[in-house]
C-alpha cells in the first residue's frame, strides 16, 4: 500500500511538474504546469502569465485567463 502511494505521488509531481518562464525584462519565475479543460499551450500560457505578474496569484489569474480565451474560444480549441 505504501508503495502504490509513493507511485501516485511521484506521477502527480511528474504530471504537475514545475516550469521555468523568463519574460522580456529577464525575470525568472518559477510555476506549475496548469490543468486545464483544453490543450495546454506553454507559450500562450506564458503570455497569459507575464500580464499577471503585478498580482499576488499571479498562476491563478494566468490560468483563468487561458480558459476564458484559450480553452473558451472554439476555433482555437480545433
């Protein structure tokens, strides 16, 4: 049982692994890769990200973003 555990947990660490984004001002920040409803696209992500960084969550609001206009918009999500 312990084991079948520590596998569950070091496949959602893999799974939700974290990234490493650099915007144009050279600010490294460190994330989680999002679960999302749609295709996950990492640079349409990273743009939702980079305009939320003025935010306390910025993940959250980086996130909400992409579902509203990503994952929202049917002619992206073909």
């Amino acid at each position: 049982m312990k084991k079948l555990l520590l596998l569950l947990f070091l496949i959602t660490n893999l799974a939700m692994g974290r990234e490493i984004f650099i915007n144009d001002q050279g600010l490294k920040i460190e994330y989680s890769k999002p679960s999302v409803s749609c295709f996950y696209d990492k640079e349409a992500y990273e743009g939702y990200l980079n305009t939320c960084l003025i935010l306390p969550n910025f993940e959250t609001c980086a996130q909400t973003k992409y579902e509203m206009y990503i994952c929202g918009d049917k002619n992206k999500v073909k």
